[in-house]
C-alpha cells in the first residue's frame, strides 16, 4: 500500500456565519436582555459624581466599589455620545483615550460604538516618550482625546501644542472642581453638564452601521520600532468575539478579572465578547498587581481570567496562595507569549490557581484572536515543546511557509506562521504594509512567528524569528532556554543573542533573582550553568549569566509602552556590559595566566570555570567554534596569540597557560604606507632579479593604462596570487565566480556611505585589487589552458586616490524603493579580468533617509571572513563618522600579502611537498574515474547564472545556442539554489556516544549519493577549507617566533583551499559507523594539509589524473558552512543595523554546489546551486532530498551497524523548500 500523501501546513476554520452581525445591535441586544445583570465592577473606584447618573456605590459585605448594569452602562455612554455631538464630533471621528482601567474607559468605548466613532486606546506611560505620543495621536488623528490626569495633558501640551489646538474635545478624567485647569481642556463633568441633548432624528448617519466600520484602533506593541497603528473593523473583531464566546460557553453568569492593560488588543478584544455576552467585567485596580488581582477573583467570584504566562508564574508563587479560595474559576486562557505544560498546569492545581479548565489562545493586534484550543481539565505531562495555541477559529485559515515564500510547507516543519482571513485588518495607517497580502480571495498577514501544524491540524508556537539566536549555524530559540532557567525557584529570566565574531550570534541570561535565590546569588547562578548544560547542552546553554540589579543596575526589564519586553534594549545593555567588561578584564588581568584562562574558557563555554579541569583536554568540554572564539578572546584579553592550532597541540589549560606565558606581546602598528611603488625587494615572485621586476610592470603597465593609472603613482603592492585563487580568476565568462550583493544602509545618507567606503578600504588593500596572468615563460596568459599549472597570477593593489574611485566606484544611483535594487546595475561590471575586482555602485532610496551600495566583486579577493571584516570596519567607520586618516592610524588587520608572500616562498618547502604527497596518493588513478563524476554534463562549460561571453577551454567564443537552459524563465533556480531541511533528530546522540559530527554525516550522504547515481563504487567532489593558518610554519618558523605571528584569523583576505574528496565505497557491506569514522579520520586529514599547492599536486599526477582534478573542482562541491545563518542576523529587526544585507547571488563556475549546515541542533539544512543548462529544478530537488534522506538514515543511532548496502534514499521525512539563509 503507498504512503499516504503528505498533508501542507495549511488549515481552514468553519465557515462563517453570513453576513456576520455588527457589533453596535450585539450590545443593544444585551442590554435590552439582560438590562439589570452587572455589566462593570471597577474594585479601585465608588462613584464618578455625574449628575443624573449611577453614582452611589454599590453595597457589598466587605467593600464599596464602583458597579454599572447593562442598563446604567447604556444610559451613561448614550449621555456621554449625546454631549460629544453637541460638541460636534461626528460618525467616524476618533476618540483616544490615554488611561488606566477605570469605569470612564468603559463609558468612552460604548459611547464610541453607539456614535460610530472608532475608539483608540493608548498606554498612559507613552506621554513620557514625545515622539511616540506625537506619531501615535497623529496616527490617529483623534477629534477627541481623553487623558487620566493632568500631568499627562501638561506632557502632551509640551510636545504637540499646535496639534492639539485643532482637537475638538479634551477631556481629564482625574481633574475634580477645585483641580488646576489648563486652557482648552475639561472635566468630564464639564463635559457631561454641557449644552442641551441634541435629538438625532432616527434613520440619522449616527444609527447607520456597515460591517467594515472602523471601531477599534489598537496599536502593536512597537517591540522593535514606533506603535503600527492598526485599525480594527467590526467583522475583524465580531468574527473572533462570537467564536471565543462560543468556545468557551460564556454567559451572563461569567465574571472577568480583567487584570490586563486596557490598551492590549486582547483586553479589548476580551471586554468586547464578555460584554455581548451579557457577563460581568471586574477591574482589580488601575494597573495589574498579583494581590488586587487575588482578592478580585475571590472576593467578586470570577470564573474567567486571561493571562500572559509570566502573570500565571507571578499569581502561584505568592505566599498567600495556598489560603485562597479560587475555586470560582471555571476558566484560564493563556497567550501573549509560548506556553509550557508547567504552566497550564499552575492554572488547573489546587495547590496553585484552582482552575478548573484551562486553554490557550494566539492572535495580534493586526489579526484578532484567530486561533483557540479546546479547554483542558486533567494536567500536563512535561514536555520539551510548547503546548499548541488552537485551531483555526471560524472564517480564518493558517498556513505555515518558508521565511520569505507564501508556499505552505508540510505538516510538522517549522516555518513562519501565516493568518488569513476575516480576522486580518486591512493595514496599517500611515504603516509599511509589505507583511499583508492578498491570497484567493483572502487577506493575509506574514505574522513573523515562528511555528508549525501538527498532523492533528493544531498551530504550535515556538517563538519569533527576530528572537532567534543563531550560533554558528544553529537556530536557538530563547524561550527554550528561558524554560529551562526558570525551573530554578525563584528566578525569572530572559535570555538574548549578542553578537560575536567568530559564532555570528552567542546566547546570554539575565536573571532577576527573588527569595532565597537572591540571598545566595552565586549557589543560584553555579545551579543555573549546571542545569542548563546538563538539559541544553554546551551548544545552547547561555555564554554568561547576568543579574539584572547587581550587573546590569535595573530593578525590571525593559519594556515596551505596552508592558511588552524590548529585547533589542535588553540585548544593546547587555552588549555594553559584555564589552566594558572585557576591556575592564584587559586592563585589570593581574591573576594567573591559568586562572585567567579558565575564565575566558567559561565566558566562551557557558561553563562554571570552577567546573573546567585545568589538567585535561579542553575538547572533553567544547567544540571547534568554542575554541576560535576562545583563540580570538585571549588575543584582546593577553595581546599575544593563541591559535586553534596551538589549542589542539595543547589541548589542557595548564599547557595552554605555560604557552602563552612564554610567547612575547603582539605588536599591531598602523598601516604603513610605502612612498612610491613596490621595488624588486617587495616583491617576492621577482626572487630578487630587476629584469623580473621590470618585466612585471610591462605586464601590468597595459591594464594600468587601459585604467587611467600609472606604475608609480597608483601601485601600491605586488603580490602572486596562491594556487587556489587561481580557480576563481581563471575566466571562462566575464561574470565567473563574481558575487553580487545588495546591502542597505539604514539611516545613512547616500555621501556619507561613499566617504565610510573609502575611508574603509584604506585597511582593506584586497577590495583594491587588479590581476594580471602570464604563463611560464612570463607571456601574457590569454585566459586559456585546461590545466591551471602553467597559469601564473599576480595581485596587484592599486592606491586608494581619486583615479582609482573614478574606476571602481558608481555614484549617484537613485531608486524609488530597494526593490528595484536587484535589478540595477545587473551585468555592469561583470568582468572583473578588465578592470578591479570589486566594484561598487551607490544609491539614495527615494522619500527615506537611507542609501545602498551594489557589490560586484571577484571571489578571489576575499572569503566570507574577510568579507565580514571589511563590513565590520564599514559599519564602525558609519557609526563613529571615522575618515580615511583615522583608519591609516588605527590598527590594522593582517594584510593577505604577508600570508601570500609566505605560500609563495615556502610552497616547495617540506611541509608543503608532505602536503602534495598526501593529495598526490589519494588521487592518483582517478583518471580512470572520469564515469565517477556527476552531474553528466549536457553542455559545454559550467556555469550558475548568466553565460553571457562564454568561451572553450581554448579560449575561443563559445557558441549560445549550445547552452539551452533546462527549465523555462519562471522555474530557473539554479543561480540562487533550491533549499531544503530535514530533522535528524538524534545528531547529539551521534556526536556524544560515537564521536561523529553532522558535517561529517552529510558529506557521507553525499558521497553515497553520487555512487548511487554512477553506479560506480568512488565518490569524486570537491571540498571548500577554510584555511585559515599559516602555511607550512615548520618549514620556516621557530616556536618562539611562531607566536609572534598575527592571528591568521585577523588575515584580511582569501584564505579558502579547494581540496578533491576520493571516497572509496566499494565495501557495500561496510558498517555505517566505519563509513563515518573513516570519512572523519580523512577530513582531519584534509583540512591539515589543504593548503598544499594544487600545481604541485597536478605536476605530482599524470596528465590523465590531472585533468579528471581539474573536472572534479568545476563538477560537484561540498561546503559545510558552521556559520551560515549569521547573515540572518542582518535581517534580525530586533536589532537595530548600521548595514543590513538585502540580496546575494553568487556566480559560480561550478555544475552543482551543496552548501550545507545546520538549520537547528537537529535538523540538516542543504542549499543546492547548479547550471540550469545542467540540471533542471526537478532533477536538482530530487538530488538534495535524496542526500538529505540519505543523511537522516546515516544520522540514526539505530544504523550504526548496519551496512552502508542499506542505506535509503527516499521514504524519510524530507522539508520542502524554504528561503536560503546565506
């Protein structure tokens, strides 16, 4: 029988009810049915003094307080409309309200619905922010605004006087008869003694009501920018207000603690449905407190509450709780944030919340409360995920896709959460609405949530993309990690990602301690390391904790006008503090180098450094990524250097520490600049001789010329490129291994940006590079030859001046949107062999405040590290205004020369031929395999993207019509990749018990798939090495000497090395755990020596090996890139970026490229790239859920020992597309 079909992560609600009732006659029909039943009770209030009108407080055994029927609530709102007309606001003009919870928000809000005036409640904290008050009210463009007391209208008066000048009524609520006035403002008891009633003839504009009436205008919590204002019609909120009341069985005899902010979309959206319900609102007090909050619900016998988890937390743990009697809660709703089974169940115990059903809920401001559980009654069994937030509600629909697609995904994969559907405004006013759009007849809103549906259908949420923190690769979700910590009594944590130079994001906790765990800070803090290395592990477990009071100075967290928290604030103190106090542990490292090392090893781990054996290998702790961001630590915190290398030769502390001890302190001057240009003495491949410098200015002088530049005024140095470059300069087409990337500068206008990049390049002689080629003979080389070992290639740095910007820079671009963007400029510059290798062109955003500049660059001149580099420099010259002087006298980083001059000296050395040797062996015969490469080639030549000017390897004009793409124009993917992810689930399992890691499981993958696609037994691909160390040090540096070479981390230029994979498979009955541990024992293997010159190896190989080689490195490569989700980061909105990357296309001579990692701790993530003329999209998913199924079965603890004969294909569970994250 076939499997079932896989079901997309999309569902639907029932249908609706049609034409869904307004929510004006949903009111006037429960007063007209429940006239005498309490429709307010406010504890904090007793009487408002409005003559003629319910002000005697109502009596009660215990206390007086303030309480309306339906009936007393309709005469006083159809007063307050009254007297607001007689002042002449009308249908459709707003009123704003600024205040608490108190009685008179109650009575503005259904004077709103009966005039047809949209209410817009705003949090009374957001006049102490100007500009956000300012943005908000003009947003709103209230006719009436009503503020709790006179501070607040004195603050809005200080802020926009001439805008209030135009507002029709301004009213205080706190102001009594003998409070002071200020011009143009009344009590509402002036408002409600004003001039006579009017009488609004029946059939008047006021009784007529339509549907898509605006009634609510709420505001998003401004988490990460200004309050989007968001206006809310009555279908939006009547379709969610009857579903909710439905759901949950509300009636009359329901009671409400409404403990929430008045101006949270859910307390509006909750008092809407209570009250067409005919059921009772309770406020406990003005703003939430856990006791009012208590005696509310026990003295009032509430049977319903919403909540946010951490007011759940806050509720339980109050001493008093145990002597409650709670037991009138027939329900809890939880939402606002991810919810756990310990949660839930604080809600349903007798010993906590007493509840006897709970259930939870999701929705935002811009899309009401579309989702809802069914009500639990029995507790939860622990989890590790989130329990789901509910079904679709009826007349919405869900689906859950790749970021940045509307495609839905398949059931159970992790995606952004999409919402269509009645529920969903139209947009925002006055707002950017690129996240709605429209879909089959349905609105729809890109929510930004991270989630997935599970087989049953239910919505699960497991935190906001802009809360991700991913380090080197993996997605770590905050509020796991924060679940973890807030297992220990008496702590509340939040946990944000800070950025970090070797790991792209890093994981930090700060806790706000209470009780016991207060007076014992540090039990507490080694309780938290212990607990959450011992539950998340060294990947995910925090880098630091920090206690907010006594690190940070702050009583509360920060958070939004809303009482949301601003984690993108929390995340900026946090960064601050880490960075103050590495420089204060700079200048203040008097303890042992040993002592001193532990520490930096626990701030790099999240280990206790108490915790960490000084005596035993650091590795029994760590991973590689750990060890280079402890490299890059000791380097600031000691200036001297310690590699990689050195760690892993010296993998204990306290051989670490005798080491550094006896290494001297680096010296990093600023960049010296040469008078003049290079003499024979500066450049090395000249071996000392004039005639082979002059012949390299003849060389050079014709491109010089071509460009407007000289020798001697321009040329600043003179370099041979290493081997590998040589793949990426060797050109075939004008665009071959170029990167295009967009990247917008936030902020910046379009003359400052090009003064930032100028002056920046002062530090990166790479960006300002030209190559020359020439064959053994020293004749110009006219870019042919199938073997690279005759081709020669010189760098040669040009001068930062005038005539080099008047070659390499474009300004003055002007684009009405980034959207045009991607088109602008889009084969301009592609060949880099007839001018510099990166060019850049500049561009204003029209009506914005921001610039972008198009990146062109040759991937010779650079890596992804460099790169980085480069952009780090930009962004700091951005940010401080620093000029080209300030960065000729900061320090420098290592120029590429230094590393290129010693590949090019020392490249038959010792060490180097021991490199050649090794490669050497494993290849030779594979000539013999040229049936072993795959993909079978349909075309002449390979290349991703435009073959605009392709050319044989003879260099002649190759033929178009022989290039025919596969696909037609709308299925072409092969430029940017088709992409695809897929839980292992066990991957720690496999790293803990057998030692293998992911990257070494994938490649296996890879290699099983391409003999199974041969039908041969020997993998052949190529494989990218970072290479970053220096070459063969053995050969020509002494130990002391060798620690007074820079960190080859801090090398700024291209350090990558393409190495050839030759796996044999010919064992079929190989036990899986073999396969991998033999691949691994080779990758180490690899990596040591992958920077042996690839035209020795090719000279060490017949003509028949070399070529197949040269086949194999444009064929197939494989890349595992730790870090491939850091540039997620730039589109992080929790962070606020100087630079932020907007578009990248990478055009590769290659046939298929698999760039892989790790999407989460467990999950594979593989971006397949390729030749459209080669591979069609179909062909080319099928390959990359073929390896990614392979990789799963690999990845199983359970097929360990099971033959590599066994290994499957196809039948696993494989993601769909999803947007690349490179």
């Amino acid at each position: 029988m076939p499997p079932p079909t896989p079901l997309h992560a999309s569902i639907q609600g029932p249908p609706l009810p049609h034409p869904l009732p307004h929510i004006k006659p949903l009111l006037l029909q429960t007063v007209k049915q429940h006239a005498h039943i309490e429709a307010l009770v406010s504890l904090h209030q007793t009487t408002l003094n409005l003559p003629g009108f319910a002000n005697k407080s109502t009596p009660h055994p215990q206390h007086s307080r303030l309480a309306w029927t339906y009936q007393q609530l309709y005469d006083g709102a159809e007063t307050l409309a009254n007297r607001l007309t007689a002042r002449g606001v009308r249908r459709g003009n707003n009123i704003a309200i600024i205040s608490d919870a108190c009685a008179e928000w109650a009575l503005f809000c259904w004077a709103g619905v009966l005039l047809g005036c949209p209410f817009a409640p705003i949090d009374p904290r957001v006049v102490t922010r100007g500009e956000d008050v300012r943005r908000m009210l003009e947003d709103v463009g209230a006719s009436v605004i009503v503020v709790g007391d006179g501070e607040a209208a004195g603050r809005l008066e200080e802020e926009m006087a001439d805008e209030l000048a135009a507002v029709r009524v301004k009213v205080v609520l706190g102001l009594d008869e003998g409070g002071m006035r200020m011009r143009g403002w009344m009590s509402l008891l002036e408002l409600w003694e004003g001039e006579e009633d009017i009488n609004i003839p029946a059939g008047d504009d006021k009784e007529r009501v339509f549907n898509e009436d605006i009634v609510i205008i709420g505001f998003t919590s401004g988490s990460t920018s200004f309050p989007k204002a968001c206006p809310q019609s009555s279908d939006n909120l009547v379709a969610s207000s009857l579903a909710v009341q439905k759901v949950r069985y509300m009636g009359p005899s329901d009671r409400l603690v409404q403990h929430l902010p008045p101006f949270a979309a859910m307390a509006v959206l909750i008092s809407l449905t209570f009250w067409i319900s005919g059921a009772t609102i309770v406020y406990p007090a003005a703003r939430f407190s856990i006791p009012t909050t208590l005696d509310a619900i026990e003295r009032e016998k509430c049977t319903y509450m919403f909540a946010v988890p951490t007011m759940v937390k806050a509720l339980a743990m109050q001493h008093s709780i145990r002597d409650r009697d709670l037991s009138s809660l027939r329900v809890i709703d939880l939402g606002g944030a991810t919810t756990y089974p310990e949660i839930l169940n604080l809600c349903i115990s007798p010993e906590a919340l007493q509840s006897k059903s709970v259930g939870c809920g999701w929705g935002m401001t811009e899309t009401p409360a579309p989702l809802f559980t069914d009500l639990y009654h029995e507790q939860f069994e622990s989890t590790e995920s989130p329990v789901p937030v509910g079904r679709a509600i009826p007349g919405s629909a869900m689906r859950v896709c790749a970021p940045g697609s509307q495609e839905p995904l398949l059931r159970e994969e992790e995606g952004e959460l999409h919402v269509g559907g009645v529920t969903v405004i139209c947009g925002y006013i006055n707002g950017d609405n690129e996240i709605f759009y429209s879909d089959g007849g349905m609105r729809w809103i890109a929510t930004g949530d991270m989630a997935k549906i599970d087989d049953s259908g239910a919505v699960h949420i497991l935190g906001r993309y802009k809360d991700i923190i991913i380090r080197g690769g993996q997605n770590i979700a905050p509020a796991r990690i924060e679940r973890c910590l807030d297992k220990v009594p008496g702590v509340e944590s939040q946990v944000v990602g800070i950025p970090d130079e070797i790991a792209g994001d890093i994981p930090i906790a700060v806790v706000k301690l209470s009780g016991d765990a207060a007076d014992s800070q540090k039990e507490t803090f080694e309780a938290l390391q212990e607990l959450s290395l011992r539950e998340l592990g060294t990947t995910s477990a925090p880098q630091m904790f920090l206690d907010l009071k006594t690190d940070l100075g702050r009583e509360t967290f920060p958070s939004t006008i809303s009482g949301k928290l601003r984690k993108s604030e929390l995340a900026e103190i946090v960064q601050k503090f880490v960075l103050q106090n590495t420089n204060l542990a700079i200048a203040q490292s008097s303890k042992s180098t040993e002592h001193t090392l532990s520490g930096i090893w626990s701030e790099v781990s999240g280990l206790s450094a108490g915790s960490i054996d000084t005596k035993i290998s650091i590795f029994v702790y760590v991973d590689s990524i750990t060890t280079m961001r402890f490299s890059s630590a000791v380097t600031k915190r000691f200036q001297k250097m310690i590699s990689v290398e050195d760690v892993t030769k010296h993998p204990s502390i306290c051989e670490q520490a005798k080491l550094l001890d006896s290494r001297p302190v680096l010296t990093r001057d600023s960049i010296q600049q040469r008078t003049g240009p290079p003499g024979v003495d500066d450049m090395v491949h000249c071996h000392g001789e004039m005639s082979k410098a002059k012949r390299t200015q003849e060389l050079a002088n014709p491109m010089l010329k071509r460009l407007g530049l000289t020798w001697q005024d321009d040329v600043e140095d003179v370099f041979p490129a290493p081997d590998t470059s040589h793949i990426y300069l060797w050109r075939r087409r004008p665009q071959t291994w170029n990167q295009r990337a967009v990247y917008i500068a936030q902020n910046i206008d379009h003359d400052r940006l090009v003064d930032a990049w100028k002056a920046t390049l002062q530090r990166h002689a790479m960006f300002r590079t030209i190559t020359i080629s020439y064959d053994d003979q020293g004749i110009p080389e006219p870019q042919r030859s199938d073997i690279l070992q005759h081709s020669h290639q010189i760098f040669i740095v040009v001068r930062a001046n005038h005539r080099f910007w008047d070659r390499s820079l474009h300004t003055g671009l002007d684009v009405d949107k980034p959207e045009e963007l991607r088109a602008v400029f889009g084969n301009v510059w592609g060949d880099s062999a007839c001018g510099p290798l990166v060019r850049v062109a500049f561009a204003r955003i029209q009506n914005t405040n921001s610039s972008a500049f198009i990146f062109v660059g040759n991937h010779g001149a650079y890596d992804n590290l460099s790169m980085n580099m480069l952009l780090e420099d930009l962004g700091t010259a951005l940010d401080h205004g620093l000029t080209a002087e300030d960065m000729l006298h900061a320090p420098g980083h290592t120029p590429f020369k230094r590393f290129a001059d010693a590949y090019y000296i020392h490249r038959s050395s010792a060490s180097a031929m021991e490199a050649v040797a090794f490669h050497a062996n494993r290849l030779r015969g594979i000539g013999n395999f040229k049936s072993s490469l795959w993909p079978p080639l349909r075309a002449p030549g390979t290349f991703k993207g435009e073959d605009d000017g392709w050319t044989w390897m003879s260099g002649e004009l190759g033929d178009p019509a022989l290039r025919i793409p596969l696909d037609d124009p709308p299925n072409r993917y092969g430029l940017d990749g088709l992409t695809c992810t897929a839980g292992a689930g066990q991957l720690d399992v496999m790293r803990r018990v057998h030692g293998i890691l992911p990257h070494v499981i994938l490649k296996a993958a890879v290699a099983l798939f391409n003999t199974a696609r041969t039908s041969s037994n020997t993998a052949l691909f190529a494989n990218v090495e970072a290479g970053r160390a220096w070459p063969f040090v053995d050969d020509w540096t002494t130990p002391e000497s060798r620690a007074e070479l820079p960190n080859p981390l801090d090398i700024a230029g291209p350090m990558f090395h393409v190495v050839v994979n030759r796996i044999d498979l010919s064992n079929r009955a190989e036990k899986v755990l073999d396969l991998l541990r033999r691949i691994q024992d080779e990758q180490v293997l690899l990596s040591r020596y992958s920077q042996a010159p690839l035209f020795e190896i090719q000279r060490s190989l017949d003509s028949k090996d070399a070529e197949v080689m040269s086949q194999a490195m444009s064929r197939q490569g494989y890349n595992w890139a730790p870090g491939i989700q850091s540039a997620a980061s730039e589109r992080n909105n929790d962070k606020p970026q100087t630079l932020a990357k907007f578009q990248r296309k990478a055009y590769d001579d290659i046939c298929l490229a698999w760039t892989c990692g790790l999407w989460d701790a467990e999950t594979f993530y593989i971006n397949a790239s390729y030749d459209d003329c080669q591979l069609s999209k179909a062909e080319a998913l099928q390959a990359m859920q073929e390896v990614l199924c392979a990789g799963v079965w690999l990845a199983n603890p359970d097929n360990v020992e099971r033959e590599i004969e066994g290994c499957v294909f196809e039948g696993l569970a494989v993601g769909g597309l999803i947007k690349s994250l490179e």
